[in-house]
C-alpha cells in the first residue's frame, strides 16, 4: 500500500467504501473496524438481541461489499448508508421472526427507542434524527399504531386487536400518525429559503 501519501486508517470514508468494492483486503478490514460500532449498535437497537445484531451486523458488511457501486454520496454519507441497511436488515429479521404480533406493553420499549434511543450515534443520520423527533413529538396512541404498522408490518385491524380499539380509530391513528409525519418533515427547515 505504498501508493498511499497517508496511513490507510485516515483515509476517507468514501475511499474505503472504493476499496471494499475492489476486493482490497487491507482496506476492507479498516472499512469494518471503522463502522463496526456503529453497525452493531444499530442491528442492536432494532433487534435487542446480540446473536441476531451479530448476524444482521455481518448481513451489512455483506451487503455494502456487493452493492458498494450503487452508493451515491448525493444521498448521505456511507456511516448513513451502512446504518440504514443494518436498520433494514434488522428489521426484516424480526419480522421472519416473528410469529405474533408484539406485546402491547413491550410497543412503549421499542417506540422510546425509536425517540429517546440510548444508540442515537449509531442512528447519527440527520434524516433519522429528525424521524425520531417527529415521531416523538406524536401523540403516544398515533406513535405505537405507527411503529405496529411501519416496523412490525401489522394491518389495521391487527392493530386494533391489540390495542382493543375500533378499526376505524386504529386507521385514524395510522393515518393521522402519517399525516403529522410528511406535514414535519416536509417542512422546511431554518436556512433553507431560495433567495
């Protein structure tokens, strides 16, 4: 590697992504010392469960070798790429998981941690941040109808059984959950005015 002008460990995020891609064995290894953390915590935010972020953790390495030509820089940097396919993953995971709907009670646990997660450096993404302040800022029925329906893959009428709620209020709650979610985030932002 002594094409370098610096050590490989402070080369660019981007540049190591590059040499994933190509197969370099020194550079993949610093591209998954570097990210390793923040992937783990991610697939362990999501799962709550070390053997599987373990695997959803390997999952991702796997994943961003294969698909490293794809990643677009426009669309955020490769921590935000690489957590949000290790929060997909995770999540596919728990639904083939899954067999029943979650526990209402355990729904409170998994909305705190989409809000008030203890992991927000892994989530670091700027757009993750702000879904987890709008969601936050939810009322608490519309914010466990969203995450039954968005993470948990449940229907309405799911919804409504476990929440022992009306159809109609569980819909209402999903819709409206949404509505104040592209109302927030559509919004711009301080700064952004075209001159």
């Amino acid at each position: 590697m002594s094409g370098f002008r610096f050590p490989v460990g402070r080369l660019p995020d981007e540049a190591l992504l590059s040499g994933l891609a190509t197969g370099d064995p020194e550079l993949a290894v610093v591209f998954v010392r570097r990210f390793q953390h923040r992937v783990f915590g991610v697939a362990m935010a999501v799962t709550r469960d070390k053997q599987l972020a373990e695997d959803v953790a390997q999952l991702t390495f796997e994943r961003a070798w294969r698909h490293a030509q794809v990643y677009d820089s426009r669309r955020g940097s490769v921590a935000t790429w690489l957590s949000t396919i290790a929060h997909n993953l995770a999540v596919d995971a728990l639904r083939a998981r899954r067999t029943e709907p979650m526990a209402p009670e355990d729904l409170d646990d998994l909305v705190g941690v989409v809000t008030e997660t203890p992991e927000e450096w892994a989530l670091a993404d700027e757009t993750s941040s702000q879904l987890r302040a709008a969601v936050a800022r939810l009322p608490r029925e519309q914010a466990r109808a969203l995450v039954m329906a968005g993470i948990y893959g449940m229907t309405a009428q799911q919804i409504a059984d476990a929440e022992e709620i009306p159809l109609g209020t569980a819909k209402t709650r999903i819709r409206a959950a949404m509505t104040k979610l592209r109302t927030t985030l559509a919004a711009p932002k301080r700064g952004d005015h075209v001159q």
